[in-house]
C-alpha cells in the first residue's frame, strides 16, 4: 500500500482518466492528497472513479474531454482553472494503438493515432500553458512509450506519434524556465490499449505479449506521483517504466 505524501496539495488535470495508467494515476495522485480532474470521453467510468476517490477521502471531478478536439480541451481546462483557481499539473495520458503494417494503408487509423497521441498532448500544452506561464509555475506531464524510444514492425506510425511525443517534451522542456516537463515512458502495462481498432492479428500479437509481460498500471502511476513529488526546482526530465522481462 503506498503511503500518503506530505507534499503540497496540487490541482492536477489527467486525460485519458476513464481506464488504465490514467485510471491508475487518479488513484496515486488522489491517495497522495491530490485534487484530481478526470478527463475522456466515457463518462460514465469518470463518473464512477470520482465517486470512488471521494467515497475514500480524496478530491475529484470530472469532466467529458475530447483530446482531439481544442475547443474540449480548453473546456476541460478553463473549467477546472475557474472552479479550483489554478492548474498545477496536466498529465497529458490520451492515447490510442490501433496495430498494422504500413502497407495495410489503415489510414483512418494512422490519423486517429496523431490525432489523440500527438495532436491530444499539444491541445492539453495549449489550453494549460498560458495559465501556467501566468503565474510562473506549473508541471507537464507526457505520456510516451517505449515506442517513443525503438520500433516494431506494425507499430509504426503509433511509434511515430511516441517518438513526436518525446520531441515535443525535450522542446518544451529546453525553452522552459519555470513550467517543468516530464516525459514518462511505459514499456507493456495492463490496460486496455489493445482492445480497439488494428489489425486483428497485430492487435492478437501485442495482447498475448501483454498478458505475458504486463506490470500494473500502478507502477506507471507511481513514476509520475515521484516526479509530481520533486520541489519545484527539480525536474525529472524523463522516466522509463518498463516490466523486467520486456527486452
Ligand atoms: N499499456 C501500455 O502497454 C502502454 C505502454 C506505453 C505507453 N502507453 C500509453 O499510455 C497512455 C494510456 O494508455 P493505457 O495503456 O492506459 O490504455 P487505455 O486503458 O486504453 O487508456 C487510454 C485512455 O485514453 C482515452 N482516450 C482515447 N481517445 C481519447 C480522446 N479522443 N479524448 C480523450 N481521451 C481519449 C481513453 O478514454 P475514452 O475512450 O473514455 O475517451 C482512455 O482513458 C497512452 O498514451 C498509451 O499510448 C501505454
């Protein structure tokens, strides 16, 4: 059981909260006194997990997000910026993995990919930054990959959108003297980025790899709350979270 920080209370903005390693990293970030605001599309999963982390004490809403959409995002953030006075953090989590060969020409799917993986991230920078720029503090926290560090056959343009990730991360980071960055990288994690879209075989192929390698979505979550948890004046730059046996 991980025991409660005694760090400073923070409003902490997560997309892709409905499931997996942003589910997760509500629960972390809530048990470590927290106030978190849940984002994604499926409603009623927020609705459930705020209710859940409030029923245990901790401090939570939530709100329909659209990452792919600027208009939401602002929404989502100038929402929670109004009712709770700042933004201190934004875990920019969304993303999706629909699996295939380039030459399957799933062009659909590759859209979709940078549109919630990459073009998501910089919707989240965007509606946050000013407001962070404003009062000279604040934390962006982006979720890449492994894929953001190698490619697979099949994972292409999913790897594409992680390796953008992780060049937009070092970017800001490097023009940044008060907002911190941190880019974390998760190897396989059990969640439910498998279950949609792809194709059928690539999308069997990287399950049963999950279900033999996976780690909790907990152990990403704990990643981000040690980065959360640094003073001001230290930035964790970058964290690869990845199972032991993953090669
Ligand atoms: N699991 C892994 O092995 C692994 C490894 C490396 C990196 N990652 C990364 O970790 C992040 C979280 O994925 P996960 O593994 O936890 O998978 P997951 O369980 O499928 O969660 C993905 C989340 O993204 C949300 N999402 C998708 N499209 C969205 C949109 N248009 N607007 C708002 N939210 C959207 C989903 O919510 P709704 O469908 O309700 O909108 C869901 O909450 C992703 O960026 C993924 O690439 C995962």
């Amino acid at each position: 059981m991980h025991s409660p920080s005694t760090a400073p209370s923070k409003i902490v903005l997560i997309t892709g909260a409905s499931s997996g390693i942003g589910e997760a990293t509500a629960r972390r970030l809530a048990a470590d006194g927290h106030h978190v605001v849940l984002g994604a599309r499926r409603v009623d999963r927020l609705a459930a997990l705020a209710d859940e982390i409030r029923a245990s004490g901790g401090r939570a809403d939530h709100r329909e997000l659209d990452v792919t959409d600027l208009g939401s995002m602002r929404a989502f953030a100038e929402s929670a910026h109004d009712r709770l006075g700042r933004i201190d953090v934004l875990v920019n989590n969304a993303g999706v993995m629909p699996l295939s060969r380039v030459d399957a020409l799933r062009v659909e799917e590759w859209n979709q990919m940078i549109d919630v993986n990459l073009r998501g991230a910089l919707h989240g920078i965007a509606a946050v930054l000013p407001y962070m720029r404003s009062r000279g503090a604040g934390h962006i926290v982006n979720v890449a990959s492994t894929s953001a560090h190698r490619v697979d056959p099949t994972a292409a343009v999913y790897c594409a959108t992680k390796y953008a990730v992780w060049a937009l991360s070092e970017g800001l980071r490097q023009e940044s003297r008060d907002v911190r960055v941190t880019v974390v990288s998760p190897g396989f994690t059990r969640s439910e980025l498998t279950d949609r879209g792809g194709d059928p075989e690539a999308q069997a192929a990287a399950r049963a790899a999950a279900e033999q390698l996976a780690i909790p979505a907990s152990a990403v979550a704990d990643a981000i709350g040690y980065a959360l948890a640094q003073p001001d004046d230290v930035d964790v730059n970058e964290i690869v979270v990845r199972p032991t046996v993953q090669g």
